[in-house]
C-alpha cells in the first residue's frame, strides 16, 4: 500500500470517527425534532412533485389513480374523517387515513372515476411510470390505520409504568437506568445545554408531565373510539409507507411530550439531598406554569370536543356528499363548517400545540420538540387540506367553498 492510500483511508477513518462522535452528543429530544422536520420536508417535496406522481405517492385507494383528493402521509402524526366517498377517515388521522396528530382524507375514489381520469390523461411520462410501479407494491388495508391510535395509547401507558415502577422502587438507578425510559432520560439530561436563569436546567415539572401525557393520552383513546364505534369500514388500500410513518409519529411523540422533563423524572424519586432533588411545591405551581396549563388545557379540550364531533358529522354523510353547517342543527364542531373546509385538521393542529403549550420548559413558550412536531402536523394535513378543496371545486363548483379557508383561519 503506497503512502497515499495509507493517508486517503485515515482521512476517511477520521471522518467516519468526527462523524459518530458528533452523532452521540445528538440528546433525544432533539432527535425527536430531527424526525419531525425531515418527515414534514418528505411531505412538502412530494406536494411539490407533478400532480400524476404526487397523486400516486400521497392518494389512497382507487383514488391513487384519480383526481380526487390527495392525502397526506401519517398521522402522525395524524387522518380524519374527511368528507369521503368510500369512507370515513380521521385525521381524524388524520381522517382515519392520517397520522398525525395527527391525518385526515377523503378516502374515496371509485374504480369508474379512475378509468375515467386515465382515459383523459395523456400517456405517463418514464417518471410518473416508475412512481406508478413502485407504488403498485407494499399496499396494505385502510384498516391497518386503527394500528396509529392503539399504538400511541400503548405508548403512553408503557411510559407510564415505566415512570410509576421507578417511583415505587424510591429511584433504583441500578434498575432505573437500564429502563428505556431511565436510558433516555440520562442521556436527554446530559446533552442538554439549555439552562436556565439559576444555572439548571431548563425543565418541566411533574404537574405539567402528568397533564401533557394526559392530553396524549385521551387523544390517541378516542381514535381508538371513533375507528371502532364512529368511522366506518372501508376496502380501500395505501401505500404501506404512510402507515410507517404514521406509526413513528405516534411512537416519537408519545416520547416527545416527557423527553424536555428528563430532569425532572430522574429526580422524581430522589432524595433532599440527591443531585436531582425533587423541587418544592411553590416552583411547580408558579405563576407561569398555571398559565402554561390554563391555556395548554382550554386549547386541548375545545378541540379535542369539536374534532370529535366534526368526524362524527363527516361518518354521517352519504358518499359524495358535502359537508355543511346546518343552522337549525348545529352541535359543537359542526358549524366550523361555516368557515373552514377541513375543520377536523384545524383541531388536529390546535391538540398538538395545546400538548406543546402545557409541556414547555421553564423560560420558553412551547416545547421546542413538540412545536417541530406541529410543524409536521401542519404540513401534512396542509397538503391534504389542499386536495381536499380540489376535490370538492371538482365534484360541488367553486360555490361550495367560496369564502372558506382550507384549514388555518386567515392564513391558509
């Protein structure tokens, strides 16, 4: 081996080696936000793909071959109920068919509208052909959704378990640290340099904790709810990678609502004089902490009550039909019908950043991982949101949405 070889590949060793030490002093919270902010620049790239390829990347069903509306991937962070011709989705996830937090379609398209659409379109360029073949493999049931919501329940039970069997043990770190939760936790606490005014850490308390998981909580129960009592069934299929990355926004945000309080779990069981005490009652019920949770809990339950609601009225619908705001029989979300098209997705968005407003550290806002969470919220079912105004203009005119903003009111 000549010198320069020797040089050429201990050059690479030292990249390799810069490279991995970097990648380990990367905590969890913010490898949280790395998830949610690639996922939501997948999404944006493929929104902004020619309207055959993003039609097959991002529709569901028969109607990957349609003009109806495209739907956003996950969940998931979010799929809802979405005014849908086959069926119901919830975004209610976000329809049923999104993630996120996620999240809402229409799920619909019928084989006549598809032979219909193809017979008008031109021959497929080598591009939209190879989208079409890679994403004719790796269909999976539009059931396979239900898997969102029971996984983030099962989440966030594990979780908390986990947090009650350390409690119980009085902080065993033997037994604590070799937890997953325990894990993540250290390692969040000694990535973090995020402090605060005092020199500690920027943390959460226990009460906001508990209200933040709380909020995880019932949110992923009532998707479970309305997939098996509200939503009904459908036939129609999507590609399986929506139903992964569906799956991981549910798992990391059931991680991302307690990560930015790993001070406050190690120290939860500790002793006075631990180097983690536990703080005193004052610190947790300070001023800015009860307007955190006023705001965070009123946020939450508006629109976890109106986006229960609004899924109820679009599983109520006859295919094809359009939803609207009945002045004589309005109840809770229904007359947000008025103003915005996919009303489900704007209460998906506001659940998640009630989640971030309670779960902030001290000294900030919104937690900083949540908010890149809501940022994938936002971009997912915003691509959606878009589709499903195209759909409707297509099948009711533009009368049918005329004054009505897509999802967020005065901006989008």
């Amino acid at each position: 081996m000549d010198w320069q070889s020797y040089l050429s590949k201990m050059e690479q060793h030292h990249i390799v080696a810069t490279g991995l030490q970097y990648l380990s002093t990367i905590s969890p919270a913010q490898w949280c936000q790395i998830f949610y902010l690639l996922a939501a620049g997948c999404v944006l790239i493929v929104a902004s793909t020619p309207a055959e390829a993003r039609t097959l990347l991002i529709n569901y069903g028969a109607r990957k071959a349609s003009t109806t509306t495209p739907q956003s991937s996950a969940e998931g962070a979010q799929q809802r109920p979405g005014p849908r011709p086959s069926s119901t989705v919830g975004e209610s996830e976000k329809g049923q068919d999104q993630i996120g937090q996620g999240q809402g379609r229409i799920s619909t398209g019928r084989h006549e509208d598809q032979r219909e659409t193809l017979g008008n379109k031109q021959t497929p360029n080598a591009f939209v052909s190879l989208i079409s073949l890679v994403t004719s493999y790796g269909q999976v049931p539009h059931s396979w959704f239900a898997a969102f919501y029971i996984v983030s329940v099962g989440c966030s039970l594990f979780w908390a378990s986990q947090y009650v069997l350390y409690v119980r043990n009085k902080g065993d770190d033997g037994a604590f640290l070799n937890s997953a939760l325990g894990l993540i936790a250290a390692k969040q606490v000694a990535s973090s340099s995020t402090t605060d005014s005092s020199g500690g850490l920027m943390m959460i308390n226990h009460v906001q904790l508990a209200v933040a998981w709380s909020m995880m909580f019932l949110q992923g129960s009532r998707r479970v709810y309305e997939h098996m009592v509200i939503m009904r069934p459908s036939k129609s299929t999507m590609w399986f990678v929506h139903w992964v990355l569906g799956l991981g926004f549910y798992m990391v945000t059931n991680v991302a609502v307690w990560v930015e309080g790993s001070e406050t779990i190690l120290g939860s069981a500790a002793q006075p004089n631990s180097p983690n005490p536990p703080r005193p009652l004052n610190e947790i019920l300070s001023p800015q902490v009860l307007v955190k949770l006023a705001i965070g809990t009123a946020t939450f339950l508006y629109a976890y009550t109106h986006q229960y609601t609004t899924h109820a009225h679009l599983a109520s619908l006859r295919k094809y039909s359009l939803p609207s705001s009945d002045p004589n029989n309005e109840s809770g979300g229904t007359r947000l019908f008025r103003y915005l098209v996919c009303p489900h997705y704007t209460c998906e968005c506001l659940v998640y950043l009630a989640i971030a407003i309670t779960a902030a550290p001290a000294g900030q806002v919104v937690s900083k991982t949540l908010l890149c969470g809501l940022v994938f919220v936002v971009a997912n079912l915003g691509v959606t949101a878009r589709g499903t105004r195209a759909w409707y203009v297509d099948k009711f005119g533009k009368d049918a949405v005329e004054g009505k903003w897509n999802m967020i009111p005065f901006v989008f």
